[in-house]
C-alpha cells in the first residue's frame, strides 16, 4: 500500500479524534475538580480508551510505528481508569495530557514522512508505564465498553453467553473506499461500546492485507437493539450496508426474514482536496458573469427569439442552482475551528495562574471553508489577549467582588447575511486612560483628545507595535496582536468592533461575510463609473432631495425620518470630479429635483448617507481580489465584472464612513 497517497486522510481523521481526546481530557479534569457523577465520569473516559484504540489500529494499518507506539502506551495507562483499579486524579491527567501533545506531534510528523525523534516519545513511555502515585479517592466506575482486540484474545475463555444476545453484524464498506482496514476499525470502534466483541471475520489482521476488500463479521454479545447496532456502524462513515442476524435460526421464515433485512443505501460523503473546490467556484463565478452577459444581449434585442429566451432563461436558472450548491457545498461548522481552543485556553490559564471557565457558542453556524481556513490566528489572538491582559487571577478578582474563576466566552452567531464572532470576557476591561496616556505620547491621537470611545480606542490599539504591557511575554507584550487581527479581518472583508468597560470585562467582535467569493451587491453610478457596494452594509437607498439637507455642526448631513445621518458625496470622496459634489447640490434650489440618490449604510454602528448619481442595479457578483500600489487609499476591498463585461470596483464601507 502507498502509504504516502492517503498521508492526508490519515492526518485528517487522526485531528478529528484528537479533538475528541482533548475533550474528554478537559471534562475528565472539570469533574475532578468539581465530583461529577460517575456515569458521566466513566462515559468519558470510554471516549478516550476508544479514541487512542482507533488511532492505534489506524496508525498500524499505515505502518506509522512512533504514533501505534505512544497511542499504545497511553491506551494501555488508561486501562486501569476503564477498569476501576485506579483512581482518577489530577496528576494523571496531566501526563496524559502530555501524551496527547507528543501523540499530535507523531502524527503529524508522520503525515509528513518524518520519523518522530526518539528522544520525544522515550521519557514519555517511561513515564507512561510507571504508576503515579496519589491519595485521591477513585472517580467513576466502570464503563460498558471492551477493547476489540481484548474481546477477540479472551471471549472465548469468558462464560457461554446468553445465546439471544449475539449478533452478528455483516458489514460491506463503499467500494471506492480508501484505507478499507482503517475504515474497518472503525466500525469495530463504534460497535464496541455496545456490547462485548467475541470475534471478527476475517480476523483483524487480515483487514490490513491489500486484498481486504471491505466485507467483514463483527459477532458481539449485545441487548441492544438491531437499528442501534446498524446506526452505530453507519456512523463510521463509508458503510454501504449493514445487517444484523442471529447466529442460529431455527425456523425457516426467520432465516428467510433475516436475509432479506437490508439496510438502504447511506449517504455519502467524500473527501476531496479543497483546491477543486476552489477551482469550481471560480468556473461556477464565471459562468455567473457569462449568464449575466447572456441575459444582458437577449434583453438588448428588439425582437429576440422566443426559443432562444427560454434556452437563456433555463440557464440561468440552472446556473444560479449550481451557484447555490457549490455555495453550500463549501460552508463548514465554525466548530472544526472552536474545537481548537478549549485545549488551548486550558494551557494558558494554567501557566498564568488563572482560573478560567471557557464557554463556546454557536459551534453549528456555518462559514465559507476559505474564511474558516483564515480566522484561526484571529481568534488565537483574541484569546490570549484575553487570558493574559483581561481576566485577572483569582485573589484579585475575589478582592474586587468578583467570582474568582473567571469567565471566556467564544460565540458564533448569524446577522442578516453576515456572520458574528465574539471573544467575551468579563475580566478587568480597557483601562482607557492608560491606553490615551500611551497614544498621546506616540502621537497616535489629536492632541486635545480627553476621551477615547470604542471606535478610537480600537483604532488605536490596533495599530502596529501599540503596547501597554511593562514587559514582552511569550503571549503578549509586543503591539501585534490586535493589528494582526484587524489586518487580517479586513482582508476577509469584514470589520473588528470592541466595547470595553473598565471592571466589568470586554467584547471583540468580528462581523465577517459568510462567503468571499460570490454576494450580493448594489451597484451605483457615480460621474460615469459603477461601483458595488457590498448589499450586508447596505440598508436601504432612496432619491435625494435638497429638502434632506441639514446643517450640523460635524459636517455635511440629512435627516432620514427624523435622524440626522452624516452625509458623504462619493464623487468628491474618490477625487472623480475637480469642484465640491455638496457645493454642487448646495447651489441647487430646493425642488430642483437633481438626479441624485442616496445609500444609506452601516458599518462599526456608525450610519451614512452615501451620495451617488444614480442606482444601477442589485445583484450577484463575482468578488475577484484586488491588488493596490503601496501607500494606495484603502477604499476598495476587490473588484469585479459586470455583465456587460466592465469592471466594477467594490467599495470597502467601513473605510469609506
């Protein structure tokens, strides 16, 4: 088998079950601390024997021997925790959590085609094979679940079961499956916690053979239901059939009945490479735009074809499907991010010293893969900023009337057609006054400046190298984090927001599109050029009337339904035109009706009235990157083409208000 050819899958699913172990550790260690009941105590500690037993099985179907090696060895320390026969204790969490990190390391060195250093895994296996002694009382008792390689060694020498009690579970895996032993195992892993594995055919040895070709026995001593032993091996994924028969029937019709049981066909997933993914959202863009064409030149026919408007109008239906689906064939669960984190903050806190009750919200909401891929580091960030300048250690949160375990919220959540991320922490917030006392002296701010609000505040601290903190620390210290953030969500197309109140805590928002490659914009026309304005800061658009104009002491306004909003001309913005676009409208007389329209937007809270000279149209539209000179104004977040084949450039709102 060419092991380097699936590297990927292995590396892939290998994280998936390391989140799981990492979970379970971090439960594991919050019911130490807090007596959790034992069944949910025991529960976990069966996702982590399951876990490290299936990487074990998959790394040695792949040949990988450093990770079979650490995944034994920590299998094997938690045998006692499974067994009852040891007590869990902090102690042995934090080695194990050790071995976790060394497991990360060997599969991904793996992965790579790198041997892992023996030197990285020797004092961990020494370590792993001695008792850690503890006075701690025993947590949890004994969970219902069996190694399968135990199971096969030893049923046989186990009491005759209860005949009515074995299943045996007939299994064929897709027929383009890769890695048909990996796959093996785990089912072999799903079905385990359900009953006692007595054996498997052909035996699991045979599963790693070239010639295995996915149809295999599991027999297991089970009372669980028939559709619970069929959903538990579906749910390892790539299972065409499964069904469940009783070792010896002795009426006809019941054999007759067990084999005709069948289960339907599973859905399928596949795992490709993201670049094809890519590239078929850039053709599926293209055609968006050929559509657009298309329908463009029909509409420009004094008598067109009728034949032909109906070939041009079903294609454009089934483009704009295959738009949709290509769009949702990309969104991913923000949690394949979040799931990252727990393990992190629980690192962090320990070596500051803090005691930090870390929530996570909104894990289901969905976000383009490529934008997921980017706000990693973002968040990262975000976090560590907070563990280390927001939440304050136990002794002075207690002095300051506070709970001495602090609280770090990451939440995800849906905004029309935009997607929110929150880092929440009810630590020591801004010191504002600190913050002014620094810009004043860098000269970061006007020099009568005697308040910071949220959106100075945040202007100032993210700009490069700006730092409160007396000394440089591996998590903070340098003025880079929050000008990393910023940086890279602009980029994204989206915007960073901060409300901070002294004493009671933070919020750093990130307002991201769900997609960068196609949405929806207004296209307006201003001195002869069009222009796309992203339809998420848009909130409605309307004609302009001199009667709107009001003086204000900050500068140019209207008044929409009673509320003053700020008014900024586009041409005289963007330098299209020599004279004052707003002295041009202020030499109009009221009822002039000059051709004018306004957009009004939002972006950061702040709403403006943006003026243009006309309202072209609302649409999709292909959102191509844009790259500007150095020292360029940055009021533009990419470009695009219209239908008629013209460039647009899209307007980058945030900069603009």
């Amino acid at each position: 088998m060419d092991a380097a050819r699936y590297a990927a899958l292995f590396q892939a699913e290998a994280r998936e079950h390391l989140a799981e172990l990492d979970a379970a550790l971090l439960a594991l260690e919050a019911s130490v601390r807090d007596g959790a009941d034992a069944v949910v105590t025991s529960a976990h500690v069966a996702t982590l024997f399951r876990g490290m037993h299936t990487i074990k099985g998959m790394a040695g179907s792949m040949g990988y021997t450093a990770v079979e090696k650490v995944s034994h060895a920590l299998e094997s320390r938690c045998e006692p925790l499974r067994s009852g026969d040891e007590p869990l204790h902090a102690d042995l969490l934090a080695l194990i959590f050790e071995g976790t990190d060394v497991l990360r390391t060997a599969i991904d060195d793996a992965a790579r085609g790198v041997e892992t250093p023996s030197a990285t895994i020797g004092s961990l296996l020494v370590r792993l094979r001695r008792p850690v002694s503890t006075g701690a009382a025993p947590v949890g008792g004994t969970p219902s679940v069996v190694s399968a390689d135990s199971a096969t060694r030893v049923g046989m020498a186990d009491s005759a079961p209860d005949v009515a009690n074995v299943r045996h579970v007939d299994v064929r895996l897709v027929s383009d499956c890769p890695l048909k032993g990996v796959r093996a195992m785990l089912v072999l892993a799903k079905l385990g916690p359900l009953g006692q594995v007595r054996a498997t055919h052909p035996e699991q040895s045979r599963w790693q053979e070239d010639g295995f070709d996915g149809v295999f026995r599991v027999t297991l001593v089970s009372d669980a239901a028939e559709d619970t032993l069929v959903q538990a091996a579906m749910a390892a994924g790539d299972v065409s059939r499964v069904q469940v028969r009783l070792p010896a029937l002795t009426s006809q019709v019941a054999r007759q009945a067990a084999d005709a049981a069948s289960v339907p066909e599973a859905t399928r997933t596949v795992r490709i490479d993201a670049r094809r993914l890519d590239t078929l959202l850039d053709l599926v863009g293209e055609l968006v735009i050929t559509r657009d064409r298309l329908l463009r030149a029909i509409e420009a026919e004094d008598h067109p074809d009728r034949d032909v408007q109906r070939a041009a109008r079903d294609a454009a239906r089934l483009v704009s499907a295959m738009q949709d689906e290509v769009l949702q064939a990309r969104l991913l669960p923000v949690g394949q991010v979040f799931d990252r984190f727990p393990r992190l903050v629980r690192d962090v806190s320990r070596e500051l010293g803090k005691d930090v009750s870390f929530v996570m919200e909104g894990r289901e909401i969905e976000l383009d893969r490529s934008l997921l891929d980017a706000i990693g580091d973002p968040i990262l960030h975000l976090l560590r900023n907070a563990l280390d300048h927001g939440i304050e250690e136990p002794a002075v949160r207690e002095a300051a009337g506070k709970a001495p375990r602090g609280e770090l919220i990451l939440r995800a959540a849906r905004d029309r057609a935009a997607v929110i991320i929150q880092v929440q922490d009810d630590g020591r917030g801004i010191h504002r006054e600190t913050v002014l006392h620094r810009a004043l002296e860098q000269g970061l701010v006007p020099p009568d400046t005697a308040v910071l609000t949220d959106e100075l505040l945040l202007q100032v601290i993210a700009h490069p190298g700006f730092s409160t903190a007396r000394r440089v620390t591996n998590l903070s210290g340098r003025g880079v984090g929050v000008d990393v953030v910023n940086t890279r969500v602009r980029a994204l197309g989206g915007q960073l927001e901060i409300e901070s109140i002294e004493g009671l805590g933070t919020v750093v928002t990130l307002r991201l599109p769900v997609t960068l490659a196609i949405t929806r914009a207004l296209l307006v026309e201003v001195r002869g050029s069009t222009f796309a304005l992203p339809a998420t800061h848009v909130e409605e658009a309307m004609e302009y009337h001199e009667s709107l104009r009001v003086h204000h002491a900050g500068g140019p306004a209207v008044t929409i339904r009673d509320e003053v909003v700020p008014l900024v001309a586009l041409g005289e913005r963007f330098g299209l035109v020599r004279s004052s676009t707003l002295e041009n409208v202020n030499a109009s007389a009221p009822g002039s009706g000059v051709d004018q329209h306004l957009a009004i937007v939002e972006a950061g809270g702040r709403r403006v009235a943006l003026l243009v000279d006309a309202l072209v149209a609302q649409q999709d539209i292909v959102v191509k990157p844009l790259d500007v000179v150095r020292g360029a104004s940055p009021w533009f977040s990419g470009a695009t083409v219209l239908g008629d084949g013209s460039p647009a450039l899209i307007i980058d709102v945030p900069s603009v208000v």
